[in-house]
C-alpha cells in the first residue's frame, strides 16, 4: 500500500511537471506566434502605405496627361495664326488652307536653329520633297521580304539606304525637339495627303494611295518595319501605325489592297494600343474611329 502512494505522488508529481513544462512551451509558442503577426502586420501595413502612395502619384500623373494639351501660342508659332482644329471635321476644310498649314511647318522648321546647324540646301521643305521622290520611286519589299536574308536586310535599312545618313539624322532630330507637337503634325500631314479634291496643288509633295499603301504594309506586315517601328518612341509608333491602318482602309475602298492584307486583326490591336496609350492628346477620337471601322469589317 505503502509502495502505491508513492508511486502515485510520484506520477502526480511528473505530470505536474510536464504539465508545467506544457504550458510554459505554448506561452512561449504563442509569444512568438504574436510577435510575428504583429511584425507582419507592421510589414503589410508599411507596404499598403508606400503603395497607396505610388498611387496617388500615378493618378496625379495620368490626372495632368489626360488633360494635356498643346498651348495655342505653340501651335500658331507652327501652323500660323489659325492653326486647324485637330482632329479636324475634314468636310469644313478648304484644301488652300491645308497647304497654307503645311507651308507654315516647313517655314517654322527653317527657322529652328537645330534645323540650321545641317546647313540645307534651299531649306527643309526641298529636301522633304527630294525625300519623297526616293521613297516613291525606290519602294519596300512587302511581297517576298522573308525570300533570303538579303531582302530581309534591304528592308530593314529601307530609309537608311532610300534617304541617306543625313536625311535620317535630321528626321530624328525634328522627332526629337518637336515631340510636343508630333500628333498635330501627323494629322495634318494624313490630312494633306488623304485629301480628294479637285483642286490644283500650289506645293508638290503628296504621295498617291498607291505610295501610301506601299509604306502601310511596309510597317502593318513585315519585319523590316515593324522592327524599324519597335525602334521608335511608342507615341510615334502607335500614331503611325494607326494611320497606317487608316490608309489600309481606303485601299481596301479603292481596291488596291494588292497584297491581300487583312486589316481586321490590326485593328483591333490598335484599338488596344491606343485605349492603353498614356499621353495621347486625341485619344478619345482616334477609339471613336477604330469603333467604326470595327463595326464596317464586322468585328463589333
């Protein structure tokens, strides 16, 4: 009897210790569990406000490119004093007045010393002109360019070899210092070009659909210029591109699509593209075009 007391208090005795040593290791446990929640909480409290932060400062930014424009006194120093509203209502605008525009560019680009320090020979309108002559008569491979490594290379320094070192340079130099005024520049420029009127020309330098089409399947369909394209700033790239798409349609209207491009799958991209572009000054216009070609080839 006397030996199972003993032995009792005994186990009473270690599961008072084990009990002991029980609770000691959960305090210790759930000490840590907590330490490392509230750490964690610390952590993911001080992460949400640093990206609560980028955000806000994201907003503000997209906030002042959505409402970006182009300041009146810059485009009157450009276009003259009556600068075209863009994108302009093409049936309310005389053709005289288009070239005017058009004439006004060059004489403003003269005027820039950037644009002197090439030292032109009668001034960047002539070698605009020049430029257009070459690219006229020496056209892209669209057709055949994946033939051999040798068209592959002649399109890829198409405007290289077409126009010359020093015409490409100052081509990339006017991109450079007027990228302020880009856009307006190519919608007056497709303007000019695109449009149909009986009207004789007071200044050369219109390429015809054929041409245009010729350089639209240049950049919608082969390596060569979307490789040249992809080397560009994305706002040049993507207002070229959606032109070209634009001209693509009138040559399908005229049947002149010889290369038997199909233009629904450019635009939709470019309907992306230009929903996801920051800083496009005409955005909401350029979409309200691409929804109705969308709806003309029956994609929406």
């Amino acid at each position: 009897m006397e030996r199972f007391i003993k032995i009792s208090i005994v186990a009473v005795v270690l599961g008072a210790i084990v009990y002991f040593c029980y609770s000691l290791m959960a305090g210790w446990y759930k000490g840590n569990i907590e330490t490392a929640k509230s750490q964690e909480r610390k952590e993911w409290k001080k992460t949400t406000e640093t990206l609560v932060e980028k955000v806000d400062t994201l907003e503000e930014e997209l906030t002042q490119l959505k409402g970006k424009t182009i300041p009146k006194e810059k485009l009157a120093e450009v276009f003259g004093e009556d600068p075209l509203p863009l994108p302009p209502n093409e049936k309310e605008i005389a053709f005289e007045e288009i070239e005017r525009q058009i004439a006004a560019f060059f004489a403003y680009l003269d005027g820039k010393e950037y644009v002197k320090e090439y030292k032109l020979s009668n001034g960047t309108y002539h070698q605009y002109e020049l430029s257009v002559n070459k690219l006229s008569t020496k056209l892209p491979i669209v057709a055949g360019e994946t033939d051999s490594l040798y068209n592959l290379f002649l399109n890829i320094a198409h405007f290289y070899r077409v126009l010359g070192k020093k015409r490409v340079f100052l081509i990339r130099t006017i991109l450079k210092n007027e990228s302020e005024i880009i856009e307006s520049v190519m919608q007056t420029f497709y303007l000019w070009y695109t449009f149909e009127n009986d009207t004789e020309e007071n200044i050369k330098g219109r390429p015809s659909l054929p041409i245009l089409y010729e350089y639209a399947a240049y950049f919608l369909h082969t390596l060569g210029g979307r490789s040249y394209l992809l080397r560009r700033d994305s706002r040049i790239r993507i207002l070229t591109t959606y032109y070209c798409v634009l001209i693509l349609d009138q040559a399908n209207d005229k049947k002149l699509n010889s290369n038997g491009i199909d233009i629904r799958p450019h635009i939709e991209l470019m309907f992306e593209d230009i929903r996801n572009q920051i800083g496009l000054i005409h955005q909401k216009q350029y979409l309200m075009k691409l929804e109705g070609l969308k709806k003309k080839y029956k994609l929406s």
